[in-house]
C-alpha cells in the first residue's frame, strides 16, 4: 500500500535480530524503514500494540523495496 501511494518515499525492509536491535546475533525478524525526507519511520507491523518501538534505531540489513 505504501508503494502505490503517490509519494516519492524510500521504503526498505530491515532484517534484524529482534532480541538484540543494536548489536545483532542473528536475522529472526523482518521491520519496513520508511524515509519522508521529512521524517524516517521504523515500522513494527507484527503487533497492534506498538507501531514504532525502535526509538534507538536498528542495526540490520537495509534492503530497497520497489522499483
């Protein structure tokens, strides 16, 4: 849904270690990254609870989405 909205945003996805998103172990967990250019954006999609919970960042593999 994000790639067919008409804006120019860089949307990735992040594969991480969810136990550890600073100093990673292992890959067991996928996020989406979205930069505005106004805002940049790390989205938890796997619960309801919290949308963002990475406020420190993530240290992960950052790959393109779209083309």
């Amino acid at each position: 849904m994000i790639l067919a909205a008409p804006v120019d945003w860089k949307v990735q996805l992040v594969y991480m270690d969810i136990d550890n998103p600073n100093n990673p172990q292992t890959v067991n967990h996928v996020i989406v990254s979205i930069d505005t250019d106004q805002a940049s954006y790390l989205i938890e999609t796997t619960t309801n609870e919290v949308m963002q919970p990475y406020i420190d960042g993530v240290t992960g593999w950052y790959f393109d989405v779209g083309g």
